[in-house]
C-alpha cells in the first residue's frame, strides 16, 4: 500500500471508517473481475487502485443519516 497515497485519499475522505468501508468494497469488486475505473500504474496493487479511483474523483462517498422515526416510516412505505 502506498502512504502517500493513502495520505491524498484521506484528504478526500476524512472519516477513516468511511474510507476503509469504501477500499474494502472497491477492493472486492476488483478482485471479483470488474474493470478499474482509471487506468492503473505498473506495480499497483489493488488497494492502490481503489484510492487511485478516489483521489481521482471516479469514486465518492455518501453519507445518509436516518433517525429511529426515519426507518420506520421508510420500513412502512416498503412494498
């Protein structure tokens, strides 16, 4: 893994939980078979990849905050 790297990520993704959530999956889907999004460096490994894609913005993070009052009613509106 690149530090530095990791470093450019983090200033993209500040919350380290959100950001290992985000390279654990990305990582997985690449090691499943899907395409890169960009072009990857002789040498990268996948988790470079992965934060290549961030740093290079092909790749951003949403974050969604629901109340207990939230769910349920979505829970409701559910078929």
């Amino acid at each position: 893994m690149n530090v530095e790297l990791f470093e450019q990520t983090r200033l993209h993704v500040p919350s380290v939980p959100q950001l290992v959530n985000m390279l654990s999956r990305r990582v997985r889907q690449l090691n499943a078979g899907m395409r890169p999004y960009i072009k990857p460096e002789k040498g990268d490994e996948r988790i470079d990849i992965a934060m290549r894609e961030i740093v290079s913005g092909k790749m951003t993070a949403e974050i969604g905050f629901f109340s207990t009052t939230d769910k349920a009613r979505v829970a409701d509106e559910t078929p």
